[in-house]
C-alpha cells in the first residue's frame, strides 16, 4: 500500500529551548483548532486499532495548549513498543493524519496505557536523585541518553529544585541531560 505524505520539516517541538522568532510570529491555534485536532487523531488512533485487533477507549482532550489522544484499555503494551519505539512511531504517523487533513503541523502527544504518566513519575524520582547527588558530591551527574519529552520532564523538576541547573549535552539519539550545583 503507498501513502502520500506531504514533504515537511520536522522540528524538536519538546525541548527546553527558547522559542525562535519565527514561531512567536506565528498565528496560535485556538482551543478549539487544538480540540480539532485531537478529534482527528483520536479518529485516525480508532482505525489503526480496529486494523490491528485491538480494543481501548480513546480520550481525547487539549492539556497545556496541545492536543492529547489518550488510549486506555488492557493489552496495549506492544503498542508502546520497546522503549517507547512503537509509541513515538505512532505518535509520528497521528501528527502526519491531522497535518494532512489541517495543513498545519501538530504538537500532538499520545498516550498509550498511561506510559507517559508513569514514565513522568519514574523521571521526576531520577531527577531528584540526581540532584541529591549533586548537592552532596557537589559534582555534575550526568543522566542517561533520553527523548526529547523526557529530557523537558527532567528540566521540568531540576528547574522547580534550588540549588541545582541542569543542560542538555550531546546530539539525539545520545542527547543527555547534565544536572549540575548553581555557581
């Protein structure tokens, strides 16, 4: 079977980083833009899981200014994949249904089985840890190579701590994020 799919760049959308000019000038989607997008998604999720045999509920719902398609049921850790491969190849395609039917591209996230919640909690304990360290070694710990959303959970709690920062060092797939004692 071929797919068309419209050339289009994809930019890290997850990161840390500042803005850039280009997208503060550029038109914000409004609740209910967001919310449209999460329903086409939450369509395109529908059928691939009728495609593959698999039962779950489908949420759909705008969280933090972006659009979230949440599917929950039994059985759907293959949809996760190992580390997270089958969930962020997912996520991909679901970005590239709702760009095809918006001609806008998406900040999408999709959750499957609660991974992301989890995977969320499991980062804010490494993250904590690795301050701990810092603040009694006074040394720079240096944390596994992770994704971009998993990179912004942990800047996300170093940035809520005092006396420790933390930085992101490396080129994907081995970007890593560095916590360090604040000067």
């Amino acid at each position: 079977m071929k797919i068309d799919v419209p050339e289009m760049t994809v930019t890290d959308t997850t990161s840390a980083a500042p803005e850039t000019e280009a997208a503060e000038t550029a038109p914000q989607a409004t609740e209910a833009d967001l919310f449209r997008q999460s329903e086409i998604a939450a369509d395109y999720v529908e059928g691939l899981l009728d495609v593959l045999d698999y039962d779950g509920d489908i949420d759909e719902m705008v969280t933090a200014g972006r659009p979230v398609v949440e599917v929950v049921g039994g059985r759907l850790q293959a949809l996760v994949g190992t580390r997270r491969a089958t969930l962020e190849a997912l996520q991909g395609l679901t970005r590239l249904a709702v760009y095809r039917r918006t001609g806008t591209p998406s900040r999408l996230l999709l959750d499957v089985g609660g991974y992301r919640a989890a995977r969320r909690k499991e980062l804010a304990a490494i993250a904590k840890n690795a301050a701990e360290k810092v603040k009694e070694y006074g040394e720079p710990v240096r944390l596994e190579p992770m994704s971009a959303f998993e990179r912004k959970c942990v800047h996300d709690v170093i940035n809520a701590l005092t006396g420790v920062e933390s930085e992101s060092e490396g080129v994907e797939p081995s970007r890593r994020v560095v916590v360090s004692a604040v000067d």
